[in-house]
C-alpha cells in the first residue's frame, strides 16, 4: 500500500501527515498522533495504519512539527496542541467523519482539543494518566472531559497508568486493557499473550469500536 506524505503548514511549524488510504471513498477518517519519546513508526500506530484501511478507514499518522523540525524534546502541550489543530482542520476537509486520537503525548492532545476539531469521537492508546511513579499527578480530567465518545486501549503492565488506576469513565468512554503490555504495548518474552497477539488484540478492539460509532 502506497503512503502519502503531506505537509501541513501550523504556527508551530510543519507538520506532516502520512496518509494510509483505502481503495476507494473512506467511510471516516482516523487521524493519530505520536508520542513524546517516539514517532509514527510506533508498534501500535503502524499496526493500525496497515489494518484499518481494509475496513475503508483512511488512517493518517501525523508528525507533529517539533519531530518533523528534526527536535528531540517535546515542547509544553499549549505548543503540542497549537501544532494539532490546524492538522485536525486538514484531515476534516476530507469530507467524512473525523476520528482524533493518539499515542500517549498524542493521546492527551487528542483528547484535549477533540471537541474544538468538530471530531465525532477520541481514540487514547497507553494514555498517560500520571507520570510513572507519580499517581498523585493525574491527567485524569483531560480523559474524563473530552465530551466525545472515547476509547482507551492500555497496556496492563503500563507504568503511566494501569487500567486499574483509572477512575470510573463517564458514559461513551470505553476501556480495554492488553494483558502484560507495557506503556508501548511491548509484552515481555515469557508472557503467555505473545507480541503480535497484543497488537491483534489492539486492532480488534479499535476494528470493533470505530465499527460501532454512529455513522
């Protein structure tokens, strides 16, 4: 399958969306963002990039533009969210409903500027909810508050937040957990969930829940 890249101007910088398409018209659009120690290559963004455009979902992986400037540190999430929505503008001309959604940095800034982009629904893998070892700082509100059906998919083992540790989500939140999966949905080499079953599992329940979405 043939990738697209674009650039999309921002007042942050350049910004670059590649572009997975299906083969004809897309039924939506799901736009992911990366996170802060890493880019688009990610296991669980790739993954879902080469499976969701079978089920006619143009998959757009967006490089936010501190990572496109060749940067190694994220900057403040006003600056990361100031670099996203002109992206979200983009990937809404589409014409189709529009999914946000993200990676973990990519995850919260998904959430917190979900409903500005007229977005029909978030998508949060391995959603920071605190830093590791912190609980007492919480990002639970930026989850909670999205005010836009929302789905989290998160490592059990994840040391950001394990499924356990999140409060009760409000009504059109979802939560499902990968079994010994870490903050990068990496599982370790003895455990019984192999690595390609744990990104299955991702896949299916993100398959699952973009397919039950109103249309």
């Amino acid at each position: 399958m043939a990738v697209e890249r674009e650039v999309v101007e921002t007042p942050a910088g350049e910004a670059a969306v590649h572009w997975h398409r299906p083969a004809g018209r897309p039924r939506l659009v799901l736009g992911l963002g990366h996170g802060a120690g890493g880019g688009i290559e990610a296991p669980d963004l790739a993954a879902l990039a080469a499976a969701l455009p079978a089920d006619g979902v143009a998959v757009a992986l967006v490089e936010q533009p501190w990572r496109v400037a060749g940067r190694k540190l994220a900057p403040a999430p006003k600056a990361l969210d100031t670099g996203w929505l002109p992206v979200a503008g983009r990937l809404a001309a589409e014409g189709v409903p529009l999914v946000v959604g993200g990676r973990s940095a990519g995850a919260r800034v998904a959430c917190r500027t979900g409903a500005a982009t007229g977005a029909a629904a978030v998508l949060a893998l391995a959603f920071p909810l605190h830093p590791p070892g912190k609980p007492e700082k919480s990002r639970a509100e930026e989850l909670l508050g999205t005010g836009l059906p929302t789905l989290v998919v998160q490592g059990e083992q994840d040391t950001f937040g394990a499924p356990a540790e999140f409060p009760a989500l409000p009504a059109g939140h979802r939560l499902v957990g990968v079994p010994h999966a870490g903050h990068g949905f990496k599982v370790p080499k003895r455990a019984p969930l192999g690595q390609q079953a744990a990104l299955e599992l991702l896949v299916g329940a993100v398959r699952e829940w973009l397919a039950g979405l109103p249309a």
